[in-house]
C-alpha cells in the first residue's frame, strides 16, 4: 500500500523544502495552501496573507475545521490509488482526523520544527510572499487559535528540527526516509 505523509509545521518552518524532497523522490503531492489560493484567483481578489487568512477561516466556518481534508480527500485517495502521496500543509486538528479515519496507518505525520526566531527571518526574505516580523506573529497567533494546527504537530510521528542549514534539512529527510521505509 502506498503511503501518505503530511508535512506540518509553522509558517517558515521548512514545510515546502520537505515536501520538494519528497517529489524530487516521485512522489506526488497535494498542496493544502492551494485550496485557498485557488478560491482567491477565481474570485479576482488579490493573494496575499490577509486574503488567504479569510478564505482558510471562511471556509472552515461554513465546512467545518476539517473543511481542506474534505475537500481534497477525493484527489489524496486518487493519488495515493497510484502513489506514494506527500500532503504539504496539513493545518488542523480535524483535517487530521478526517484522514486518520480514512487513511488509518497508511497516513504519517512528519513535524519540521524551527526556532521562531529564525522562522522570522527566513518569512522576513523569502522570495514568495514574504512577510513582516509582525505578520509572522499575527499568523502564528490566528493558526493556532483559529486554525488547530498546534494538534497535528504534537501529535507527529516523527520530528525534524530545522534550526541550521538545507544540507542538514536535507540528511534528517534521508534519516526520516529510512525510518519511513524500516
């Protein structure tokens, strides 16, 4: 059976480089973010951190806090039908639930765990959407009390700490991956 692992993390933690090894490898992938993102660009709204704030909380509120896992369940189920699958941005707590019960043990948690303060800086000059340190705060604050996602990242199988460089990313990837596959 193909497997389904959900990278989760904070913003800035390292999620997306996690998830790029992962497809570099052939898996596929599922972006969570891109629901919202999609909901802006049909909409004519501009995409920026405020805007995907709104349609991530509106959609939670008219679906529920599981509201991403079922609207991509079909399209995980479909990849994983073929597939190792990689879920990059997994939030909340009844998103995981959602696809525990559907997934059971074919579905793990990997956490990328990164020092706020070096979250800050990468977010602060990141090519794509960068944010303010303030941003970053407001962000943190609105996910995990809005959002769930302090849940999925305690709950996590396994744990990568992305406190130094991408080479050292890049070797705990490689220690999960052995792990993954014992």
């Amino acid at each position: 059976m193909n497997k389904a692992v959900a990278v989760v993390g904070m913003c800035g933690s390292g999620k997306s480089v996690l998830c790029k090894y992962f497809t570099d490898l052939g898996w596929d992938s599922v972006y969570f973010g891109g629901v919202a993102v999609s909901q802006l660009v049909k909409n004519n709204i501009p995409v920026n951190e405020a805007n995907e704030r709104e349609i991530r909380e509106r959609l939670r509120k008219e679906l529920g806090m599981g509201a991403f896992a079922v609207i991509l369940k079909d399209e995980i189920l479909d990849k994983l039908s073929r597939t190792n699958v990689v879920l990059d941005g997994l939030y909340s707590w009844s998103e995981y639930l959602i696809l525990k019960e559907l997934l059971g043990d074919d579905l793990v948690l990997l956490a990328v765990v990164t020092n706020s303060g070096i979250r800050k800086q990468r977010l602060v000059s990141r090519a794509v959407r960068p944010l303010t340190p303030e941003m970053v705060d407001s962000r943190d604050i609105a996910e995990i009390e809005h959002s769930e996602k302090g849940g999925p990242i305690a709950k996590a199988d396994y744990y990568v700490l992305n406190n130094g460089t991408e080479e050292e990313l890049k070797a705990q990837f490689e220690e999960f991956m052995r792990w993954l596959n014992r």
